[in-house]
C-alpha cells in the first residue's frame, strides 16, 4: 500500500537507511512496498536484496522532483520498466535539465501524480498507465474535488520519509545544510510533512474505508509489479559476457595470445611454465573468465601503442596468463606465487587487476575504454557526514561564529563549559552521522557490462564528464558486476618524464631498456641503495617507516624488497608479526623455536609469518580446512566493507569449530585469528607486491644512473612523500646546482642544463598562471629577454607581477641589483597598469638616474622563503644563535647507548598515539651536512614538547639501535629563532654574518 517511500539516499532529505526501511515495513506488517527515492537509485539493489529478510516483497521506483517540489512517481511494473526510469531520470541529472511536469510515455512502468499537482495543473486526461496519489491528508480535500469522480485512478500515496520526531528534527537539518541557511530561516516549503510515516496496514485501510476503490486500485497496482536480480552465490557474472562474440573465438583468442607471449616472457623455455599454463586457462575457461582477461589485455595494449607505461598489479599479477598478456610484469614462476589466491573453483569473483596509469595518461585511458566498449560507466561511492564536517555544517545552521565551529569541530572545548547552542550542535550531529552526503566516484573502478548500466541504476555525471552509477563497489560484487580498475599514479610519470629529460639533457648516454628489471634486481649499485635506504624519491620506499624497515631486514635483493613492500602495511606492524618476522630473519634458530609446525610449513619462505593477502587463504585452507571459497570470504571479510556481513560471520564461526576439531588449543587459534584479523585487510597479494618492487627498481635504476634527470622529473610531477624542498635537497646533495626561477631558463616546471637545475616558474605562489604562460610563450616565439625593458615591451604584465619576478632574481642575468630593477620597473609601469595592447614599435626608453642600490644575501634567503616557501641556503644560517655542534648522523653510531646534543632541520612528523591513547611522535630531521636521521618523543616527553611547524630543532637525547637502525629518544628539544627578517628589521642590530653557504638544504 505504501507507493512513496524514501532512505536516506533522498540525499539530504529522507533520514533512514534501506534496511531500516524494511524493519518499518515488517514491523507495520506490510508485505509490498515500493522504493522511490527522490532522483536517485543508491539504496535500490541492496533493498531488492535484503527485502526477502524481512518477508518484503521488494518494488523500485523513482520519486521525480525539481528540488522539493514533486513531478511524478514512476513505479516499475518488471526489470524493463526500472530500465526505462533509469534511462530518463539519468538523461535529466547529465544534462541537468529540469524534470517536465508530465511523464513520458513508459511502456513498462506506472507513473504517480500526487493530488495536488493535479489539481494544480488541472489535469483530466491520465494514460491508461497512469494514476492520481490521494494521502491521508489529500482525503479532507478528496470529497470536495473534480478528481473524486475518476475512481479508477486513485490510489495511495502515503508517502514515507520519517519514523518519529528525531528523523523530522534530522530532515530539516538537511534540508538546511542543503540549502546553506539558517535552521531558523529555512523555508516551510523546503520541508516535507511531518506526517510522511508509515502505519500498521489495518490504520492504512481504516483510514481510506470511505474508499474502498483506492485501496483496491493500489493493491491491484502493486500485485502486477516484480523486479528481479540474482544475488545467490552461484549468479552469473553480469560484466560484458564475451570480448570477440563467442565464447569460442575468446577462447581460441586467449590461447593465440598465450603462445604468442611465450618467447617473449620466456624465451628459454622454463620448467613447469606450460604446465602451469595449462592448468590455469583450463580454470579461466571453466570458471567463465576469458572475456574478463582479454578486455584487460585489450586496454594494455592500447596503452603500449600509445606509449604510455602501466602497472598491472592486484591479485591477477599471480597468474601467468596475466604475465603472458603482458597485462602484469610480475613472473609467477619466479616468485612461486600462490595461483589459488588469483583464482579457484570455488571463486565467483573475477581476480583483481589493478593497472596504475601516469596521471597524465589515465584520462586516455579512460576515454579510450568508453569508446572502445558499449555499456561502460564509473563505479559510485557515497560520501557520508563524518564527525567534524558535521559539526562544521550544523554549527552554520545554528548560527556559530566560525572560532566557535573551528573548537568544536577540532574537539577543543571542556563539555561542562558549553552553552545550549553548542549542545545542540553536538547533540544532533549524531542524528545525521555517517548519514550520505553526496555522490562521488570510486577511485579507479570502471564497469563494463553485457546489459545497460540502467539495468542496475541511473548514473549522474560528475566533473569528469563520464557516466556514473549510483552504487558502490560492494553491492556491484553483490549483484554480479565486477570493476576494472584504472588508476592514476605519479610514479609512472616520473619515470617517463624522466626518460624524455635524459633523452635531451644526456643525449650521448648509452641507452637502455627500463623495462629490463631482471638486470636492474641483480645491479650491485641498485640494491646497494636499498640496502643503505638511499631512496628518496623512488616510489613506495622513500618513507621514514620504510627506510627504517629496509635497514632492518638487510634488503639488499628483490625478493626482499617483495617481502618488505608487504610487511610495512598497517596490520602486520599492529599485529606485532613485522617485529617478529625481523627477529626470524636475523636470529637463526628462532624461526624453528617459536614458529607453529603447521604455520611453517604453509609459509616456509616468511618463516611461518603471515605476510601476504594469500597466506590468509593459505592457513585458512590448511590450517582450518576451510575450503578455497570460504577461504576467500575470510580473505574479502578482512577487508572492513564485508566485516559486518552475514557470510563472513559464518565462516568465522567455523575457523574456530575446525580449529578445536583438530585439538588445537584455544590460545593458538585466537592467536592465529587475531593475526589474521589484525593485517588480512591491508596486506598486499604476493603478486601485488612485487609489481610494486618491480615499479620500484625501475625508479631506483633512474636514481642510481640518472639521478639529477630523475629528481627534475620527481619534482615535476608533484613530489613524492615529502615536501618539495627536500628533493631539491636531495638534488643539491646528488651534485646538482639549484637556480631560482629565471625568465630566460625557466619553464613552469623545473628544467635542467647539464648540472644545473632552474626551478620553475609555477613554484613562485603569487604568480599569476596566465603571465607564466605569456612569459614562456613570447620567450619561444621571439627568443630571450635581454633586459629588463625588452621584457617589458614584449610582456603584458602588471607592476605587481613583474615585482614577484624581480625579488626573486629571475632577472640576474642582466647584471643589475634587483633594487635598482624594481625603481625602473616602477618607472616604466604605473602601479596597477596593464597594457590592453602589445606595442606596434619599439619604445623609446629614457636613461633615469638611479641611485646605486645593494642585495644581501640574508635578503634573498627570506625572499625566497615568501614566494617560494623555502630558501635555497642552508636554513641553519638563517639561525639567530649559531648551532653549538657540528653533530649529525655520521656521529650517532659513537653516542649508542649514550646522549647527543644535535641540530636537525625538521622534514616531516609522524603524529601517532600508543594503545592508551596517549601522544608520542615520530620526526625526520636533516643535519648540518644535509643527512637525515630520525628521532622518536614518547608519551611523556610529547606531553611536555611539541613540533611547531618547519624550523630547525635542538635536540637532547639518547642514541638508540634497533636491528641496526639508529634513532633518538628524545629528553629534551627547543625550536631554534631565525634572525628577524632584513628586509624590515633594523640590520645593525643583528650581529648575523651571512656566509652563503650552499651546504644542506
């Protein structure tokens, strides 16, 4: 009987979820009911699936609104019509037109006038598929009306939006973040009814008993609607069935390829290579999953013949015909990686390829995917209200001046010391919390499919300009639509950029192939670098925890770095097993001592230490006798998306049976379980992992052979997991000289000359974009400037732009003090003027008398500082008090054990807390010589010190070695004063020296 009802997904205005909309309706005893969010289709699969729960019978519709006011309601009578709703409702939302006031004609679905549209529009002519909603309230009004005469076109329309008062008070808070006013000034038409709620059916029926025809005429209505998708474990995959049209031509295909890829991959043969072939295409054809493979293998290659590199990684890199696709570079039979987390009989879920694009390519690439296939869209997510924004939203609602927001949002504030305004705040914040906010696009996931994407739900078009659905990832899995992901990465644009800088800049360079990684893993010079965590720059193992962890474990070989680009994930660290696995691999003897025989023999190679996504399927299956697919379910469960879910419950309930059938003590299983539980979701696959370290011997070959080009093309494409100083740092220390920006040798991004490196124009924060452009494209055009007046005569620029330029040098080769510069400047150009025109002739210059006029280099240091955000000398000259000590990381190994007074120039801070919830942090700092070396404050000396942004720090503290790797624990630490600024401090009274010294940073 309930034709109109609403979730949350009603963004910003319904206050419930879908699940909770079921409990309501079996709770009201109310056996049908009909979805209609209002334009959107979020909540509609998981509602068709879980309805069978709550002995609902599920019916989809769409609620069809400008802002509030409501046009129609289209209900589906089959899977048809909710196609038919979803392509015209998807049509308005690209476009973002406005709804009609009038239905088109569907053939499949039943459309829904409320009443007072219809008296409004005076409508009296209705489609035989057409209907007129009468609620409760519309019944005082019905007896008085025209519309009481078309009997056969009444129905109910109770609309359901709320459940009590508290969802009533939750709606007009959205209502008011969606409109951005104030609660008090919301308007009463921006709200629905306060009686929008569902009743027990017997109320519904006694309420309409005067008309009897209407409840007749709704139920009639319901009875002729259904809507199906199969979510049973056994659905079939709804992605786009075959590549070539058959299944035999994919076949025949993907075996072609197969044996194509074999000299290539293999080109001396290998033991074992065809058999494990054989046995995986054998799997990939039973299991339905050819067609999965060549699309991918159709999207690599289309990326190879543009140029463009790739990284293909996720679960699929485990498999050979992966590697024989060239779709991964990671070779299966080198690594022995395990084929049954990749795929098993008992999997319904096609493997994972991740393919990582540059992010300069991922746009083609994406592109080129929904012009090459038919029914193509992004996967959705939903972007809920977390705690702080809805602090910030509700704070405006009510009115809050922003400091009193900023407190409350951050946590700052003593509960006893809030007034009833603030109270609200909080107290109704956790009405809306975790309550979707808006739709946005999952981060790589593509849906290719055999049916229109309409099938499943409408799209919208974000940004990006490429049809969207609704739903997320998860209930994709569930109703048999499986992603494609496609990623953007920077570290494959460093490593191209990189290539075209050595292209040009050290054109007689032997060449070589990057993609030979089998010579770069056995490149004594390589792994060195790894072993010594010389890595700055080169993707995933730059990171202080990284650093730290290579140091550690003695990498010095790929399979190393495999091991450690897993281990460093979030679990393994808090499960005490990265510890663990670092005392396995440097006791001798402790591996045999503390490891489970059965734990050892699954993972002989990680000393019985669960350290990839596929030792969960490993122990799992030999460990609890699980079989391959509730493995698998234990593997996705540990993922945090499906923890809650019903299957992943069951299966471990019985982990834990098989486990004491077995006669093992509860205290190894739950030992085994809570590592499991601890690292499975944030553990890498095997094969994952070594794409990454492949990805990662091709930067560290870059960095080792190439290392000024490659720290140019770092810097290029934003930097890595430090600040952009610190690889201009790190250049400098590689040998590179460091320029300021420069109109005659800079180009927006950093460019190299030999050993010199001119930072770009596009670093200096007050330039405007457009006079970059312009500068560059006059330089092209008609060569360099000469002089500051032939810059001013060629360039459309403003006084305050070209003082930007001045201050920074990016006229120093005219030889001319920067102040002198600036009074020209002012003489040439009137403050604020702008050229409308470039000049038809040559201006006549005068030769002004200009006072001669000095730059300390103190000066250009703080310059550099405001327009750049650091400087180009060593920070420690910039010191008020000169450090006391040379001390720095070279001397730390003769202080072990003992105290060091050191000075170090902060580069980051890992803020963290221990169990207790206690503060403590983790900071990397550089040294007088420009050597990082790291320090630790534990809870107590954090509570008394705290980092206070970049600067140089003084510390005092012990020398500690763990594994080999040296740190401080802190006792005590001081921010070092920088001298007041020269240019507007009185420079006699500062008895500063300036050096000029190149040296650190």
């Amino acid at each position: 009987m309930y034709l109109n009802c609403h979730t949350y997904y009603s963004l910003r205005f319904g206050t419930f979820s879908e699940k909770e909309l079921l409990s309501l309706a079996q709770e009201n005893k109310v056996s049908r009911l009909v979805l209609t969010d209002i334009n959107n289709t979020s909540a509609a699969l998981n509602f068709v699936r879980k309805a069978p729960e709550f002995n609902v019978t599920p019916i989809l519709g769409v609620d069809f609104r400008n802002g509030v006011d409501q046009c129609f309601i289209g209900i589906a009578k089959n899977n048809e019509g909710y196609l038919e709703l979803n392509d015209f409702l998807s049509e308005y939302l690209h476009e973002e037109k406005k709804l009609p006031s009038n239905a088109p004609e569907f053939q499949n679905a039943y459309v829904v006038y409320p009443f007072e549209k219809v008296l409004l529009n005076e409508m009296l002519h209705f489609k035989e598929n057409e209907f007129i909603g009468i609620s409760i309230a519309d019944l005082r009004k019905l007896p008085f009306s025209r519309i009481k005469g078309l009997k056969n076109k009444l129905v109910v329309q109770q609309p359901v939006t709320f459940r009590h008062k508290n969802d009533f008070n939750a709606h007009r808070l959205l209502r008011a973040i969606d409109k951005n006013v104030l609660l008090s000034k919301l308007d009463k038409t921006e709200e629905g009814n306060e009686d929008e709620k569902m009743y027990p059916i017997q109320n519904l029926a006694a309420a309409f008993s005067e008309y009897p025809f209407i409840l007749e005429n709704t139920e009639r209505l319901l009875n002729t609607c259904s809507i199906y998708f199969d979510f049973s474990e056994k659905k079939e995959s709804q992605n786009l069935r075959t590549y070539t049209g058959t299944k035999e031509e994919d076949n025949l295909m993907i075996e072609r390829l197969c044996q194509e890829g074999l000299p290539y991959r293999y080109p001396d043969g290998g033991e074992g290579v065809l058999e494990r072939l054989d046995k995986e295409l054998g799997l990939i054809k039973k299991k339905g999953f050819v067609s999965y493979f060549l699309i991918n293998c159709d999207i690599v290659s289309y990326a190879r013949k543009q140029g463009f590199f790739y990284v293909g990684r996720g679960s699929g890199a485990n498999s050979i015909v992966a590697y024989l696709l060239r779709i991964t570079d990671v070779d299966p039979m080198e690594l022995d990686l395990y084929f049954e987390r990749f795929i098993n009989l008992y999997r319904t879920n096609p493997p994972d390829f991740d393919i990582d694009f540059s992010h300069w390519d991922r746009p083609a690439m994406t592109q080129y995917i929904f012009k090459r296939f038919k029914n193509v869209a992004l996967l959705g997510t939903y972007v809920t209200f977390k705690e702080r924004g809805v602090v910030r939203e509700l704070g405006k609602v009510f009115g809050l001046p922003k400091n009193e927001i900023d407190l409350l949002s951050e946590g700052k504030y003593d509960p006893s010391n809030l007034d009833e305004v603030t109270r609200l705040v909080l107290k109704y914040g956790r009405l809306i919390m975790g309550m979707p906010n808006y739709l946005s696009i999952h981060a790589g996931g593509i849906l290719i499919t055999e049916k229109p994407l309409h099938w499943f739900s409408a799209t919208h078009l974000p940004p990006k300009g490429f049809p969207t659905t609704h739903f997320d990832m998860v209930i994709a899995e569930d109703v048999g639509l499986y992603k494609f992901d496609i990623l953007g990465q920077r570290g494959l644009a460093k490593i191209k950029e990189s290539l075209e800088i050595i292209g040009y800049n050290r054109p007689d360079s032997s060449s070589f192939d990057i993609h030979d990684v089998k010579k770069f893993k056995k490149d004594p010079r390589i792994n060195n670098l790894i072993k010594t965590a010389q890595c700055m720059g080169c993707f995933y193992v730059e990171s202080p925890a990284m650093r730290m962890l290579l140091k550690k474990l003695e990498v010095d070989n790929y399979l190393g770095l495999v091991a450690a680009s897993s281990i460093i994930r979030p679990g393994v660290a808090k499960s005490g097993m990265m510890r663990e696995y670092i005392l396995r691999h440097r006791e001798k003897g402790r591996t045999e001592k503390k490891a489970h025989p059965v734990m050892l023999n699954i993972m002989p190679d990680t000393y019985g230490v669960m350290v990839y996504q596929e030792d969960v399927i490993k122990v799992a299956h030999y460990f609890a006798d699980l079989d391959l697919g509730e493995a698998d379910v234990l593997r996705r469960g540990m993922s945090g998306k499906f923890r809650s879910r019903e299957e992943f419950e069951k299966v471990r309930l019985k982990f834990i049976e098989n486990c004491r059938k077995k006669g093992e003590p509860d205290s190894i299983i739950f030992e085994v379980w809570e590592q499991i539980a601890s690292f499975a979701g944030y553990a890498f696959a095997k094969g994952h992992s070594a794409s990454y370290a492949v990805e990662s011997y091709q930067t560290l070959f870059l960095r080792a052979y190439y290392p000024l080009e490659y720290m140019v093309a770092v810097l290029n494409n934003g930097g890595g997991f430090y600040r952009t100083e610190f690889y201009v740092h790190e250049a400098r220390m590689l040998g590179a000289t460091i320029h300021p920006p420069c109109v005659n040798k800079s180009n927006n991004n950093n460019a190299i000359y030999g050993k010199s490196i001119y930072l770009g124009l596009g670093y200096l924060r007050e330039l405007e974009s457009r006079v970059a452009e312009r500068i560059l494209k006059e330089r092209m055009k008609a060569g360099k400037f000469v002089s500051l007046e032939d810059f001013l005569d060629r360039v459309l620029i403003s006084i305050e732009q070209v003082g930007i330029l001045i201050r920074i040098d990016a006229f120093r080769f005219t030889g001319v003090n920067k102040h002198q510069l600036l009074w020209k400047a002012h003489l040439f150009l009137n403050k604020g003027t702008k050229f409308e025109h470039p000049k038809l002739f040559p201006a006549v210059h005068q030769n002004f008398k200009i006072p001669q006029l000095h730059t300390s280099e103190l000066e250009n240091a703080f310059t550099q500082l405001e327009l750049l955000g650091f400087c180009l000398c060593s920070p420690f000259e910039l010191l008020e008090e000169a450090p006391k000590n040379k001390n720095g990381s070279k001397d730390l190994k003769q202080y072990i054990n003992g105290y060091i007074d050191i000075y170090g120039y902060l580069v980051t801070v890992k803020n963290t807390s221990t169990y207790t919830g206690k503060r403590m942090h983790f900071a990397t700092l550089v040294d007088q010589q420009g050597t990082v070396f790291d320090t630790v404050l534990f809870p107590p000396v954090a509570a008394k010190y705290s980092f206070r942004g970049r600067g140089v720090y003084r510390f005092y503290g012990k020398v500690v070695s763990e594994f080999d790797f040296l740190s401080i624990e802190v006792v005590k630490m001081k921010k070092e004063d920088y001298i007041p600024d020269p240019r507007y401090a009185d420079m006699r009274t500062s008895k500063k020296v300036f050096s000029g010294s190149k040296s650190p940073l």
